[in-house]
C-alpha cells in the first residue's frame, strides 16, 4: 500500500458525554451499560498545585493524587465516535472536570435519592459552567421514593432542565437517558432534533 | 549508601508515579497539550525500522492505533496516565508516524448534523 502525504486518512470525529454524580450513585454501571466494551479506565496525575494546594515552601507539596475516569466507547458510524466518561464528583477535581467538560455535548448528572445532596456540586458546576445537562434519578431498591417533581424542587433544578427516572443498570433505560440529553443539548445549541 | 540499602520510608517512592516521567525522560506533560482526552490517532505511514530511534511504548501505540483510538483508550491500554501518552503521541505525530485530531478540529456543537448522527446511532444501538 502506498501512502500519500497530502491524502490524509480520514478520522473519526470524537465526541464526549459525561456521566457526573456522586460516589456509588451508577456512574460507571451507565457507562458499562451503553458502550461497546466493558468500562475502560485512565488515570491523570495532578499535583497538589493543581488540586488548589499552593504551600511551596514544604517538600509535601510536591505529592501527586491520581484521580480515575472510567469511560466507554460507541462507534456511532465511520464519522462519529462517542465517548461516556464517569466523572468523580467531587469538587477538588475541578481540574478534571475543566478538561472533561470543555467541548462536551452535555452531562447526565445521576441523583441517588438515598444521597440527594451528592449531586448538587455537579449541577451547580455544570449550571455555572453552562454545558447543557440532565438528571436522571438512580432507582435503588429499598430508596426513599421520590417524585420527580419532588427531586426537582430539591435540588432547584430551572424547569428547562429535563429530568427522568432511570436504572442505569439497564441498556434500554440508559439509553433513553442519553437520548434526552442529546434532544435538549440540540435544542439549546443548534435546533431541535426528533 | 549502599547497594544493598533497601528504600527507607523518606525516599521511598511509588513507582507507579515514576513510571510516567521516565517512559517521557523527564518531559512533564502539558496540562493542555496538543490533544485531549478525545483526540483521535490513527497510524500512517509504513512501520517504522529499528533505527527509528522509538520506545516500546511508542511501538505499542502504533500497534494500537491501527484503527483510530482516542488518547484515552491509549491510556487505558498502555496502563499510562494521559498526559503521558500525549508526550508520546506528540513524538509520533512529529515523526509523521501517526495521523492525529488537534483541538482545532473539534466537533462543532452547534451542527444539528452531529446531534442527528448522535440520536440515531443511539437509537440503534
Ligand atoms: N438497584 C440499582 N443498583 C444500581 C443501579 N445503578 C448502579 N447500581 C449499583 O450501585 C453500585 C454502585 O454503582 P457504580 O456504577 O459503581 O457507582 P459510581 O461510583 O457512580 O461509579 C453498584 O453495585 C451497582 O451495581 C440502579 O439503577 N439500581
Ligand atoms: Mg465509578
């Protein structure tokens, strides 16, 4: 075979979803039930600099955390690949989450409604940071149920923003999620899509 | 100190967090580097010859960019952080051996064409 520099060969257009939530509430159970393969992992080294940790004049600034992402794939056709990443949700990850979301098509943000309070970093940051997102509320066994008008109001969610049960343990219901985001993201971004 | 002086407990260091910067020889990764996350790297080009002057690690990537891969999967696979693999792919890239997206062509996320593709791929999932 015989390769042309000026012919490039054609890539993939990669796009990202993310997953965010607090711990425990199905991130990467939603993840593994939609993509292609089981959940794969990487790992971004941060320093205590990056982390908001600023005190140079000890050695002990020097240490790293490693914080880990799961994420899958979805080859959508021979243009678009779709990558899911599982966000940690916690707030110190900021620089994660910096990267993750720039670029992204939206968010899901998961509510556990044993935990409710876990999500409310995640909507504010993706309030404030402007990336279209929805929620979907985990149903565990055992939770206490909610209405979704009731989660709504917990968690001041604007009435734009759509919100709807799930089992992310479920493909078809997992998909239905995504489905939603992708729907409201291109009606806030570009028009609406059916 | 001695050969035989096992690590104490103050220069003890996991080399779990040396294995980047060697692989790299010591070059810190960008914290915004050429590629993010999604970047997708496709190998171009014929092998390269043992003369290449390449890493093992760069050999793998290749390999494993037969079919395009996001710097993520690469990550994942060669068990290495990211920022890492962006080093290696900017080496790669450099060397004309692997075709690579740059932040610049990212996906336009005002394109209702993106978000038709999206749905309907989802939808047939
Ligand atoms: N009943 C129920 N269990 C779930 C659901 N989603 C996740 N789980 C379980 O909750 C646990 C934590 O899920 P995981 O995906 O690891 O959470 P993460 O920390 O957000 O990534 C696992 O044991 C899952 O099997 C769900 O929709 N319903
Ligand atoms: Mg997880």
């Amino acid at each position: 075979m015989v390769f042309d520099r000026s012919e490039r060969p054609r890539l993939p257009r990669a796009i990202k979803i993310l997953v965010a939530g607090g711990f425990g509430a199905g991130k990467t159970t939603m993840v593994g039930a939609v993509s292609e393969t089981r959940p794969l992992r990487t790992e971004e080294i941060l320093t205590d600099r990056s982390v908001g940790v600023d005190d140079l004049s000890s050695v002990e600034a020097k240490r790293t955390t490693t914080v880990a992402m799961d994420f899958g794939r979805i080859t959508l056709n021979d243009e678009y690949v779709l990558y899911l990443f599982g966000t940690p949700g916690q707030e110190r990850f900021w620089f994660v989450w910096d990267e993750l979301a720039e670029g992204a098509l939206g968010a899901v943000i998961l509510a556990d409604t044993r935990r409710l309070a876990d999500c409310f970093p995640s909507v504010d940051y993706f309030e404030r940071r402007g990336t279209p997102f929805v929620v979907a509320v985990n149903c565990f066994e055992g939770a206490p149920s909610y209405d979704l008008p009731e989660v709504r109001l917990a968690l001041q969610l604007n009435p734009s923003i759509p919100i709807v049960m799930c089992d992310a343990r479920k493909r078809d219901s997992s998909r239905e999620v995504l489905i939603t985001l992708v729907k409201h993201s291109a009606r806030l971004r570009a028009e609406p899509v059916g | 100190m001695s050969a035989t002086d096992g690590p104490t407990d103050e220069h003890w260091i996991d080399p779990e967090i040396i294995r980047p910067y060697v692989v790299t020889r010591g070059r810190t990764a960008p914290t915004r580097g050429r590629f993010d996350l999604i970047s997708m790297a496709l190998a171009i080009g014929p092998p390269p010859g043992p003369d290449a002057g390449l890493d093992p690690e760069h050999l793998s990537i290749l390999r494993l960019c037969r079919e395009p891969k996001s710097v993520a999967e690469i990550a994942a696979h060669l068990n290495l952080p990211a920022g890492t693999i962006r080093v290696l792919l900017g080496d790669l890239f450099d060397r004309e051996l692997v075709s690579a997206q740059e932040p610049q062509s990212e996906v336009d996320m005002h394109d209702v064409k993106m978000y038709r593709a999206v749905l309907d791929g989802l939808r047939s999932l």
